[in-house]
C-alpha cells in the first residue's frame, strides 16, 4: 500500500483515538464528549474550527495557497442503541451504547486526514472537514444543511466512505449513480369498529382489513417496477388487540421501503395511499397512512467517483478498487449532502471475516485506519492540486 509515512508514523495515535471513542459512544445529537474531542483535535493540527452546526456538528477549515475552490470530506460520529457483546479492553462503557457501524472509525480516519494535510499541506485551497451527528436515522445531515453548513463552508464537491464488511481490508468499492437505497418508514393505521369476538358481524374488522393491506402491498414492487429495478417494502410491525375475545377498533401497520431513486420512492408512497385506501373503502373502514423519506438515494457524481476511485486506485493498486459495485439496500444519511452538491460515497474494506454493522459482536478494524486517512488526503491532493509545488 502507498500510504505515506508521515501518516504511518501516528498510526498508533490514530487507534488510540478510535478505541477512546469507541469506550465512549453517544447517540445522535448527544455526541457532546465526542465533538469536544474532534474539536480540540482539529485546534490541535493548526485548523478553523466551528462546532454547534446542526447541534452536536463540528467543522474544522484548512487553507493553503491562494486558490478559491473548497472540498469537504465528511466523517459521522454518532453510535447506535445497541447492547455490546464484545469483551476486549476498549469495549463501551455506556450501557445499552456501542458504535455499532464504524463511526468511531469514520471519524478517526477523517482526523488523521486533517492531522497530514495539516503537517504536509500539498493543496492549494480550501478544506472543509465535515463531522456529522445523528446519520443513524435522525437526520444529522438536514440538520447541518438546513444549519446553513454550505453557506457557511461552501464545497464545490463533497466526499465520504464507509467501511464495508465483508469486503478483504485493503479494497475499496464504489459505483457511478446510486449505491445505497433510499429509506422510508411508513405507518398505516386502520380504524373500524371493536365488537365483541363471538359476535363479528357486529365489527367493521381492521385486522381483517389491516391484513389484506399487508398481502397487497408486495405488489407494489412486483407489479409496479421495472423488473431490472430494485425495490424493497418490508411490513415490520403488526399492532393489533389486547384480548383474545376482542375484535379491537384499529390495527396499525408499520415497516420499511427502500428504493434507489426519488421516482421510485414516490412510486411505493403513491401506490400505498391507493390500496390501502381502496382495501379500507371495501371493508367500510377508514385508514391513514404515514409515509416519510427518512433517507434519500445515495447516488454518485460520475467525476467525484472517478476522482475517488483514481485516488484509492493510487494507494492500493487497480485491481484492488470496484468500480462497479452492487447496490446496497441500506441508507446513509450522506445522500442528502449529495443531493446539494456533488461528490462521491465509497466503501473501505473492513475485512473479509468481520461482523456486520448494526450487531451486537462489530467493531471497526484498526488496520484500515491509515488507509481511509491517506484516501481522504489523496483526494485533497488530487482536487486541489498545488501547481507550486516542486
């Protein structure tokens, strides 16, 4: 691997960081001990730092030269609701908290980026180091956008990674046009008439109608995509009755779609007001359904990934960078960012035989730290090329 020495020589520094943050986890916009350590870090290396964007979020800024154009690289910093099973030294020490999808890693990888551009600043121009809260759901993006973070840190592209399991340490993946699916979650609340279990002509039944919604909403994909199309809708809760004699007055379903473009999300919201209200009408119910984009496609810029992937192709060899990677059903909350200016999302190896994210046995793989830390560098290097430098 290519990865210059300067950021070999703290590569010790950089898993210390990690597996502190790790101990500490915090979930969305309550990530106030770990903020305070990016921001000290950040003062540290010689950066302009603005923390409080979008509550818990910090940025750190980093010129160098006379050139105008800016970058930004983002890193998430928040943990999950998750109960830890791992047993090493530097496991959680908040109950019911873990950093179960790398975000101890993410943050980790983008500060040493900012420590070497910082020491070695081979740029002419403008770094924004984006550290984001609350990208498990909650809408730390949005939150950062709508704070005002691109007028206030302008960026002519943006980037981020994630590290992916499963794939052998030392690769990257990544893909032109969507990568991650766009998320919803949805609600759809029946309401008829209770009666009581031995009687039930008496009842306008909405488990009867809830459940005929459920059989009728797989439709939606089979029937309404494009069959080179992917679509998920995933009916994941079922809320219904407290006695087993008692046919009760509303049922409630709820779940999860997922879909890789804006046209196809409103394809599933549309197609799930339609029948749920034409199964209601049947059964002389009523019914109201909730449908809310949680996450949006994240979709690649053609340039920034190939900007991206030049750049991993430079540290690990060509044939150790997918260019075409399949589509991921999970989201990620950096779609938003991508959907305000352009820029490119790609994957780290975190190892063939690693756990997955979002369980209970994961943790972030130290050995990539250096190698996500000298990806970020390289892309500043290659986008704000210095044409001073010797």
């Amino acid at each position: 691997m290519n990865i210059p020495k300067e950021i070999q020589d703290f590569t010790n520094d950089l898993i210390d960081w990690r597996q502190d943050i790790h101990r500490n986890p915090e979930i969305g916009f309550k990530e106030s001990r770990t903020s305070k350590f990016v921001a000290e870090q950040l003062k540290s290396f010689g950066c302009e730092v603005h923390t409080g964007i979008g509550g818990t979020g910090v940025v750190g800024v980093l010129r160098h030269g006379q050139g105008n154009r800016s970058i930004g690289l983002r890193a998430d910093m928040d943990a999950l609701p998750i109960q830890e099973e791992n047993t090493f030294d530097h496991c959680s020490n908040h109950n019911g908290v873990m950093h179960a999808c790398g975000h101890d890693g993410h943050t980790t990888m983008l500060l040493g980026a900012a420590r070497y551009l910082a020491k070695k600043p081979q740029f002419d121009g403008i770094v924004n180091f984006i550290f984001q809260p609350a990208e498990e759901g909650l809408g730390g993006a949005l939150a950062m956008i709508d704070d005002g973070l691109f007028d206030q840190f302008p960026c002519d592209s943006i980037y981020g990674m994630h590290n992916w399991p499963s794939m052998p340490t030392g690769q990257f993946g990544i893909t032109t046009g969507p990568l991650l699916a766009g998320g919803a979650l949805f609600d759809i609340t029946v309401h008829g008439q209770g009666a009581h279990g031995a009687f039930p002509h008496d009842s306008r039944d909405p488990v009867l109608t809830a459940s005929e919604i459920v059989v009728s909403l797989q439709q939606i994909v089979a029937r309404r995509f494009n069959p080179l199309e992917a679509g998920v809708v995933s009916v994941t809760m079922f809320k219904a009755g407290d006695a087993y004699n008692v046919i009760p007055k509303t049922a409630v379903i709820g779940g999860t779609a997922r879909a890789f473009s804006r046209e196809s999300l409103t394809i599933i919201e549309d197609e799930m007001h339609r029948i749920s209200k034409g199964i209601a009408e049947a059964h002389n119910v009523t019914v109201d359904v909730d449908f809310r984009v949680t996450f949006a496609p994240t979709v690649n810029a053609e340039r920034e990934a190939g900007m991206i992937a030049d750049a991993a192709s430079e540290l690990v060899g060509e044939i150790n960078v997918e260019r075409n990677h399949y589509l991921i059903s999970g989201s990620e909350d950096f779609s938003f960012m991508l959907e305000n200016r352009p820029g490119a999302f790609i994957l780290i190896g975190n190892g063939k035989d690693a756990s997955p994210v979002h369980t209970p046995s994961y943790d972030f793989n130290d050995e990539i730290l250096p190698l996500g830390s000298a990806l970020f560098a390289r892309v500043i290097e290659r986008e704000l090329h210095d044409h001073r430098a010797s």
